[in-house]
C-alpha cells in the first residue's frame, strides 16, 4: 500500500487496518476451508486490548512481532479497545475507500485476507506513519522563550473571600539575549535484560558502609536476607547470585523489619559501582528525600562522591515539600538536615523580577508557576502566542529533571512514576520531546525499577483510576464543583474570547441547574432511585451508584414490546438511545426506525413525541422546573401507545422513572464533557473550578498498554446520596473509574516498556503483603519470584478485646453511622483508656525488657474518629499530653493557626508520625489504619520497635460504593476466577463475562457489610488481613514479640454470621481448595498461625 494512500486515512483508520493485519500474520486461520485465510475480529481486537499477559504465545514472538505489537499500542486509540468501539471501526473501515486490496469482510465476527506474505510489511508501513504524526504532533507543542518584548500572564492569588479567586493580570517587559542550554540527552533506552546480582559483591558494600558510619546493620540485614530467602517453589538461592530478568514484575515479598530497604540501596551501590543506573520508587514525597539522603550518603562512604542521585518528585510539589521537611526536622531539633531538606527541593522565580501589576501584591505562588503560558503578541501577525519563560531551561525548579541525563540513581514516587510528565523539552534518539511522561524518562534511562511497598504502588493505581466529583448539595453552604464553576465563569468570564465565552455559559448553566434540580427533587423523592429488581429494596441505602444507561435494554424491552427473555435488537437499542440525544444526526425523521409490533407504521410518530418530551425534560418551560411541571405525566402519555397494554402499572411507573432519570444525568453528563473540552483555556483565565472535573476526563484518557480492565470499556455514571429521614443530605456527583491496575503493575517491565522505549525492562517489586489471594488492591496478580518467611522478625499475636460501655453493652462502631457512630467513638476512647490502656502503659513500663516501648498505637478508620477516640480517652481520665493524634499533612497549610480551635492532645502531621517517640510526654498515638500500617519505622538505633502494642479499634470495612473500590473489586474477581486459555480473546471474553457479572452482583446487593454476597466479603476479609499484617509489623520490629488487639464489637459478634474468625476460616478453606495455602503458610509463616489461631480460638467462644 503506498504511503500517499495511508497518509489519508486517520489514526483510526491507520490503528484498526494495522490490527487486522497483524492478527492475521500472529494468530491461526479461523476458516474451515484450507485453501482462504479467515481472522477473527476479536484477535484483532485483543492485540489492541493491551493484556498481552493473557497470552500463552507473547513469549514466543520474534522480537520484530513483540516490537510490532507494542508499538501499534502506543499509537492505539484508547477507545479502541473497547471492542464495541472497535468493531463499529472495522465496519467504518470496510465500508471506506481506504480499504486497501487484499481484506474483505466474511461476517460480523470474520473477514478474509489474500495479501499473508505483505502483512509484515503493511504493518511497518502504518507503524512508520503513525510514528511520523506522533513526531509532528509533538513537535506542535513547543513554544518560543519569551525573550523580548510585553508579555502578560493571569496569576491566580489564593482568596476565599472572591469568587474568581483573585486573579491578577501580570505584565512583563523583557528584552534578554538569547539563552543557550543545552536540553537533557537520554540517548537510546538502556539495554539489560538479565542482571546476575553477586551477593558476595553485597556483603562487600555493606561492610564498607557499616565501617564507614560505624555502624552493623546493613550486614546483619543482608545475612538474614539472604540466609532465609527462598524461590517460589521453596528452594533456596544456592548459586551465589541474585538474577534479576526483565519483563513482568518480580516480586521479593519479605516481612517488614527484613531488611528490604537495605536491600534496595545497596542494589543502587552495586549498580553505581557497575555503571548501571538504578531507578526507585518510594510511596512519598517524604521517602523520596530520605533514600536521597541515605543514598548519598552511603555512595560517600564507598568514595563514590561523584555518583548523581536525583530526587524526582513534580516541580509542582518541591517548594512546598522543601518548607514541610525542613518546619518538620526543625521541630525535631535537626537544624543542620534542615537547611540540606530545605535546599533539596527549594527555588526561585528570576521571571517575578520583570513583573508589574496594579494590585501591588505578590505575584509569585509557588508551584503554581505558569511557565509555558506567557501571551505576547506576534509582530507580524498581530496574533497572541504562548511563550514560555526565558529562564525555562535552567530554571532551579526544573533542575532535578534536567539532571536526569546524568543521573546514577533515581528516585521517584508512585504517583510520579504512574502520572508524572517532565516539565521540560529533552532529546530523545535525537528528536526533541516535550511533555515525556515520567513513566518513560525512568524506563529509558534506568538498568533496573526497584518499587518499594509494591502492592501499595498498584492500590495508588486504583485510588487513582476512580474519580468522585460532587456536583450539586440539597440546601448546603459548602459550594459544589458546579456552583464554584458558575460563579468562577460570572467574574472571569470578560478574559475568554467571546465565542468561547458564549460557547461554554449556556453549557455551566445547564449542568448546574439540572444537577440542583435533581438533588432537589430527589431530596423530595420526585425523581426515584431504584430500578428493575430492586422494588423491595428500601430508599434507606444512601449512597449508590447509578450508571445512566444501565437498563437501556430493559427500557427498550419495553418499548418495543419483546417477549420476556427475549433481548432488544441492536438497531432498537440504538433508536432508543437516540431519544436523549439533542443533535441533529439524532433526529428521527428519515431514519430508519424499528418497528414495534402493534403499532406499526405510527411507530416513528409516537416515538418522535416520545424523544420531543424526554429533551423537554431537561429544559426550562416558561420559568418552570420540568419534574414539578409533571413531566412524568406528560412522558407517560407519550409512552403509552407504544407498551402492550398487559404491562403492569408498577411496571410502567417504573419505566417513566427510568426514563426521566436517565434523561437528567445523559444531559448533565454531555454539558461536563462539552464544558472539560475547554479545560484549558478556562484554566488559563484563571477558571480554575473547572480543574477537577477536566483532571477526571484527562486521567482516563493517559495513556495505558492495557486502559480498561476486565469490564472491557470505562465506567461514567453518577453517585447519588440520599436519605429519606434528612433530605437535606441530599448530593449527586459524578463518578468514573477506568483503567486496569492489575496489568499495569505486572507489565510495567514489560508491554508498557516495550510500547515506551523499545526495549524491556528489569522491575522489581519490594513487598510485605503482594501476595494475598482474593485481595483486592493490593494482590498483585503475579506470584511472588522470592519470598522471606514471616518468621525471622519476631512474632505477632492475635487477640480480641471486648470493651463494654456504661450500660455494660459491648461497643460497636463499624456499621454504626452519623451521631451513633460519632457516640460510638467516643465511648470507645473512654473504655480503651479505662478498661485496657492504663493498665497495659503500666505493665509495659514496669518490665526492663519493654520498658523501651511503653507505647501504644491505636489505629481507627478516620481522622474525624482519631480525634473522638481521643476525646472520649481525655473524658475517661487520660492526661491530654499523653495522648498524640495524626492530622492530615495539609491541614497545617490549608488553615490557619488562629482560625484553628487547638485540641488538648498533641497533634502530630500524618507524614511525621515517627516523632511520636522521641515525644517526652506522649504514650498513646491515634491514627487511621491506612496511615499507620505502612511506612512507620518507629525503632531505636539496634532496630527495635518503640511501640508495644497495636490496638485496632475500628473494623476498617470500605465503602463499597466508592469507585476505586468497585473497580478494585471487580477486576480481582475477574483475575482470580479466569483460567488462561489458548485463545487469548476468549480468556479475554470470559474476563468481560466474570467482571459484568461481579458488576451486577454488587449493584443488586445492599451495600452493608453483612448483606453483601458471601465472595465480597471474604475479598475484603483478605484486604483486611493485609492492614492487619502490615500493622503488626510496626510492633514486632527488631525480633520483638508483638500484640495486635481487635476492639470493635464487629470483629467479633457471631451473632450478625459476618464476624472475623469465621470468615478466616473460610478464607482459609478457600485457599485450601484452590492450593494456594501452602505458599501462604510459607510466606507469612507464625503471623498466619496467629490469624488462624484467633479464628479458630473463637470457634468455642
């Protein structure tokens, strides 16, 4: 095919035709007739799906094929591959002039190819065009330096108190030469595809090291390592070498305390000392200045002074890191690592030397900064242009980044790594790249990805796939996105040119009013929630997830009268949905419109009547809001001469409920997308409300080998919060989740390299809890490569405490909500002081051998719950000063001092918990489990743990209504069930099956713990398991023998069949079934023993 004739067709086109060209030269002929070649849509499509690790034969591709693969993935269209999507654009192919010879469709799910000896080569030749245009597109990107001349900016002033958020226009007069800077080379991705790791050459280092600082640690660490660690068939490392192989993850899972950290720096001064690059990814901001300054200096020690180690966190977040480590360590007394924190991160802007303004404030908000966006006029064209900042490329903001050509070892964060871009231009195999991903800076220059806390880093990936925006509150004064969109838009709204201005007001307008007017009518149960097969279930559930087109094929039943079991056709599908839609192309007339039985030729009149009322539905009628203007009754007119008059009433009701529900949310939906399409220039007028809701379109659509899990496509619908005793808790917002957390992690090293930069990469992931089957975000799909029994640590133990209120009623606060559950704090904090920590502060003291961690930590499910457990200690007796609890890191930043009612406890910031020790009053800290279980290395100098016990205080149960749960949920589902087949599109087919299924199961099932199907449970049993590991391991640091307490009634009540100790058992029988156990018991060893001690203690109780 000749390249003039690719060079029409577009990215589409180009994706879909390379797809099937490469599904017929890799997968089998689907005909029965030897002497044609038949391929499967759905081949085609699984290549563009991006799960290549669901395929048995992605090993055993040539290197061009694997290279082939990943690169049309890179080029892929997100939406293709969705495999709806993805068919409609083989029909658009096959019906279009671009078809070259030698492809013909044979079916829906076949088509024929005549060209097998000149696929390769077509596929090239697209692969080469589509590189082209990603080429021209970026080269699109790049922007002048604002050298000489007026230019001006809107800089946004933080001020609550205006509605536009103090935006102030900036004017800039530069007249400077020409900067040269040369831009950061990565050259061509790094080549290693297996290294072999002496761990002689290890102990070497850690030797030097521990002489170096005095110090022993690091050998001991690494002997213990070493001596215990296993392969996953339970052999031991015999051969002298760690061996290290690129491609999908390898996972060391190894308890906390192991020396896992260790491990990692000295990997990275191994790597330094072989002129290998190391990449490491921490789960902080915070991790990331401490492994820099541990890293340096440990290479200082060895005489490795020259050794680059560049701290890579968002340019964005460093001014605000530098002030919050540097306050953080001041407050410790560490003045002089204070000053070296500070200037880590710390920087100036030379550009505010040039700015003026009429407002005399201010200018510069650090990391805010909008370096690209200076407007100047161009002087021949008169046209305004986007420059960026003279000093852009040697700006002390952006020094780390321009450092990484340089770099000997790199360290990053997780959500840097996953979503991170470089701020600046770089050279890459001599083609300049602006915004590269961070993702694929570290995969180009690094030899080998070492992640710590590795499950951590994949339920990042969940909590950032899902999106919850609030878009309308029933009578509430805190303002919601859409309201602060609206009055943000009515004082900037003189900044935007006017056709953009006049584009996007009617489009806010809309989605605030039909947002308010929902919450409003629902508040007064105008607009109902249920659907079909929830009839019986009470409005009580307030909160659910409503997906707008979810009973499109019930409704079109219907309408079109289709005998029960029967499904609608496609075409009357499509009709049906054409009913919501305002355009045009929509309009029925002249279209060709399914008949309904029984109503024949009239059927596209009662159906244009019907799509007439449902857009009226959502608009203004002479001042009146439509629900109270009985728009119910006039769809149900309409609606009526289309259903068999043996429809019953409830079932009609029912159907109009639908109908003008869907109606409402399609409508504010197609406005938010309408309005996100000009994110950018809003932002740029300083309209920054518009932000989180353009993120949440943006975050979907970044780029992914695999960008939808196991459902096959991204879920948009709406969350909706109502309660009929208070309909003034009355919300909706707008939810999304996509994406697939469980392929990313494993391929990283793999597809995702490869599809990045050519070439597979080493990735290794560090973790105490990866392997936990039937977890949700934190079971890495994977098996662990190596693992540490749980046993060389010190022990954990198990133990239930029952605590009893004044009425002598034991306490519960899981499933407990609103002031009950605020009550239920309370009491809780007055009966852990009175009832068990007082005594156990004692005893922890008296003895010489834990008299050095008379501490206790006390982990609930909230901030809002730390601070009642603490009240109700304090009302129970308990010394204020002895007691700490951690505040959110930002709260600081976010309030000021004097606006703030000081507590009488010591309050301590979540990402400076470990000064909890070195307090000289405190003995007891409150914090929520998800703060407190990782991360916390509260030891002295030998390693040992300053806490002695653990208190779990509150059954950590999720909601399941939140989206990165649900998706969380349903993909390991998905994963777990599923056996790989031949066919990888029929494994992928059997995923979609399973995870539709797991979908409707849990939008049918009450959402109380109790009530949800037995499967969900038992995977949030297992989530559960992971905190508990991961919190008892702040304990039993340094060999000690560590108790974990579980307060909460709802552990363990019998009486409610969901109690702890007998969903352990069954988890246990589980993993028993599937012969899962036995690498469990290898790997977490006497803590599981402990679990299964307490589950099977509390059999006889």
């Amino acid at each position: 095919m000749s390249g003039r004739s690719l060079a029409t067709m577009n990215v589409q086109r180009l994706s879909t035709l390379a797809a099937l060209a490469l599904a017929a030269r890799l997968f089998p002929n689907r005909s029965e007739e030897p002497f044609r070649h038949a391929s499967a849509v759905r081949d085609a499509h699984f290549l563009l799906s991006g799960h290549t690790h669901l395929w048995n034969r992605y090993g055993e591709l040539s290197c061009e094929d694997t290279r082939r693969v990943t690169r049309l993935l890179w080029h892929r269209p997100a939406r293709l591959a969705i495999l709806a999507a993805f068919r409609r654009a083989v029909e658009d192919l096959f019906d279009s002039p671009d078809l070259p010879e030698g492809f013909a469709a044979l079916d829906d799910e076949h088509y024929l190819v005549t060209v097998q000896q000149r696929l390769a080569s077509l596929v090239d030749q697209v692969l080469e065009e589509l590189d082209g245009r990603r080429a021209a597109a970026d080269e699109g990107r790049s922007r002048e330096l604002a050298l000489q001349g007026h230019f001006r900016i809107g800089t946004q002033i933080p001020d609550p108190s205006r509605p536009g958020n103090g935006v102030i226009q900036a004017h800039y007069v530069v007249d400077l030469p020409q900067i040269q800077a040369p831009l950061p080379d990565l050259g061509k991705p790094k080549e290693c595809l297996r290294l072999q790791v002496p761990i002689d050459a290890l102990r070497a280092i850690a030797d030097a090291q521990d002489r170096a600082f005095g110090q022993s640690h690091r050998r001991k660490s690494l002997e213990r390592l070493f001596k215990h660690i296993r392969r996953a068939d339970g052999s031991l490392l015999a051969d002298g070498f760690l061996i290290l192989d690129a491609g999908l993850i390898r996972v060391l899972s190894a308890c906390t305390g192991s020396g896992k950290s260790v491990l990692a720096k000295l990997l990275a001064a191994w790597g330094v000392k072989n002129n290998l690059v190391t990449g490491i990814v921490v789960p902080r901001n915070d991790s990331v200045l401490s492994f820099t300054r541990a890293i340096r200096e440990e290479l200082h020690a060895l005489g490795l002074q020259d050794a680059v180690v560049v701290p890579l966190i968002s340019p964005n977040s460093m001014q605000e890191a530098a002030e919050k480590a540097a306050r953080s360590l001041i407050e410790e007394g560490r003045a002089q690592e204070a000053d070296e924190a500070y200037g880590e991160f710390a920087y100036g802007c030379a550009m505010q030397a040039k700015s003026t303004n009429t407002q005399d404030v201010d200018l510069w908000q650090p990391g805010h900064e909008r370096c690209s966006d200076f407007e100047g006029t161009d002087p021949e064209s008169g046209e305004t242009r986007r420059h960026r900042c003279p000093w852009f490329a040697h700006c002390g903001k952006h020094r780390h980044q321009l450092n990484l050509d340089k770099a000997d070892v790199i360290i990053t964060n997780h959500i840097n790594l996953m979503s991170g871009r470089l701020h600046i231009p770089v050279l890459a195999e001599g083609d300049v790249r602006n915004h590269m991903t961070v993702e694929e800076a570290l995969l180009r220059l690094t030899h080998v990805l070492l992640i710590d806390e590795a499950d951590a880093f994949q339920a990042t990936g969940f909590a950032k796939s899902a999106h919850h925006v609030t878009l309308a509150r029933y009578g509430s004064r805190q303002p919601s996105a859409l309201q602060e969109l609206h009055d943000q838009f009515s004082v900037r709204a003189g900044a935007l040119m006017y056709e953009l201005e006049r584009y996007v007001h009617p489009k806010i307008t809309q989605a605030r009013f039909l947002a308010e007017s929902y919450v409003s009518n629902a508040a007064h149960g105008r607009i109902a929630q249920r659907g079909p097969n929830e009839r019986n279930r009470q409005q009580l559930a307030r909160r659910r997830l409503i997906i707008p087109r979810r009973w499109d094929a019930w409704c079109t039943a219907r309408l079109w009268r289709a005998p029960d079991g029967e499904s609608p056709t496609r075409e009357q599908i499509d009709t049906f949905r054409k009913l919501f839609n305002p355009k045009e192309e929509a309009q029925l007339a002249g279209a060709k419109v399914p008949v309904v039985p029984g109503v024949g030729e009239s059927t596209r009149e009662h159906l244009t009547q019907l799509r007439t009322e449902l857009l009226d539905a959502t608009a203004l009628r002479e001042g009146t809001d439509p629900v109270f203007d009985n728009v119910h009754a006039r769809i149900a007119a309409a609606a009526r001469p289309l259903l068999d008059e043996h429809l019953a009433d409830d079932g009609r009701e029912l159907l109009v409920d639908l109908l003008v529900r869907r109606a409402y949310l399609e409508q504010i939906r197609a406005q938010i997308e309408y309005v996100t399409r000009s994110g950018t220039s809003l932002k740029a007028s300083g309209i920054t409300a518009a932000n989180e809701l353009t993120e949440m379109l943006e975050d979907n659509n970044q780029w992914h080998a695999a960008p939808y899990g196991p459902l096959g496509a991204p879920v948009f619908g709406f969350t909706a919060i109502h309660d009929i005793e208070d309909k003034h808790r009355t919300e909706l917002a707008l939810t999304s989740f996509a994406g697939d957390p469980h392929a990313y992690t494993a391929q990283l090293g793999d597809t995702t390299a490869l599809a990045l930069c050519g070439q597979r990469r080493i990735v290794l992931g560090l973790s105490a809890t990866a392997y936990m089957p039937g977890g949700t975000m934190h079971h890495l799909i994977t098996p662990p490569t190596w693992y540490v029994p749980d046993d060389i640590t010190g022990s954990l133990v198990l133990r239930s405490l029952t605590l009893r209120d004044e009425r002598n009623n034991p306490i519960r606060i899981s499933g407990t909500s609103d002031i009950h559950r605020d009550q239920a704090h309370q009491q809780m904090g007055r009966a852990l002081w009175s009832q068990h920590i007082v005594q156990h502060l004692k005893k922890l003291a008296s003895r010489p051998a834990t008299a050095h961690r008379a501490r206790i930590l006390v982990a609930c499910t909230s901030y809002v719950g730390a601070a009642q457990l603490a009240e109700g200690m304090i009302s129970a007796g308990a010394d204020p000063e002895m007691i700490a609890v951690a505040t959110r890191a930002s709260d600081e930043n976010t309030v000021p001092a004097h606006y703030r009612r000081r507590p009488a406890w010591y309050e301590i910031p979540s990402d400076a918990l470990e000064r909890f020790p070195h307090h000289p009053t405190a003995k007891v800290l409150i914090a929520p489990l998800t703060i407190a279980e990782r991360g916390l290395n509260m030891v002295d100098h030998s390693g040992r743990s300053l806490v002695g016990e653990v208190i779990l205080a509150v059954r950590p149960i999720p909601l399941m209504d939140e989206p990165a749960q649900l998706l969380a949920l349903i993909s390991s589902r998905a994963y777990s069930s599923v056996t790989r087949l031949a066919d990888p599109a029929e494994t992928l087919r059997d995923l979609a099956i399973t995870s539709s299924s797991v979908h409707e199961e849990l939008f049918r099932s009450h959402h109380f713990f109790q009530s949800l199907p037995n499967k969900v449970r038992l995977s949030i049993v297992a989530e559960m398991l992971i905190g508990i590991i991961q919190l008892g391991g702040r304990v039993r640091r340094g060999g000690d023998r560590g108790v974990l307490y579980l307060a909460d009634y709802a552990f363990h009540n019998p009486s409610s069949g969901s109690d702890l100790p007998r969903l352990i058992r069954e988890l246990r029988e589980g993993w028993s079934r599937s012969g899962e156990l036995e690498l469990l018991q290898n790997i977490y060893g006497s803590t599981l023993r402990a679990i299964f001690d307490f589950a099977d203690e509390r059999t006889s109780n």
